[in-house]
C-alpha cells in the first residue's frame, strides 16, 4: 500500500471529479504508485496519460 498525505488525497479527488474514468473513488485511490526517487510523490494513470502528485498536493504530468 503507498502511503499518501492529505494534500494528495485532496488532487487525486479533484482529478477524480473531473472524470471518474468508472471508477470509484477509492478504486481511483488504489492504483497510485510511489514515484522512484520523488520523495513522497505518487502517481495515477488518468485519462491517458501519468499525473504526478507531490506530498504538497501538486499535480503535473
């Protein structure tokens, strides 16, 4: 499981409310992974492409 802060779970909520891509919100949630050398930073697959979240809620692609 990979630990996500507050402010991430915040972006991948706004993301998922754009487009839920037909999934819930806590199967959104789970297919974060840790980034490799992103201290603390996740990343989702959303709309065809890697949205990269930072442990402070910044999101980028």
């Amino acid at each position: 499981m990979t630990y996500v802060t507050k402010e991430q779970r915040k972006a991948i909520h706004h993301k998922w409310n754009q487009d839920n891509q037909g999934l819930s919100y806590r199967s959104f949630r789970k297919l974060a992974v840790p980034v490799f050398a992103g201290d603390g930073a996740i990343a989702v697959p959303w709309c065809g492409m890697w949205l990269c979240v930072e442990t402070d809620g910044y999101t980028h692609s």
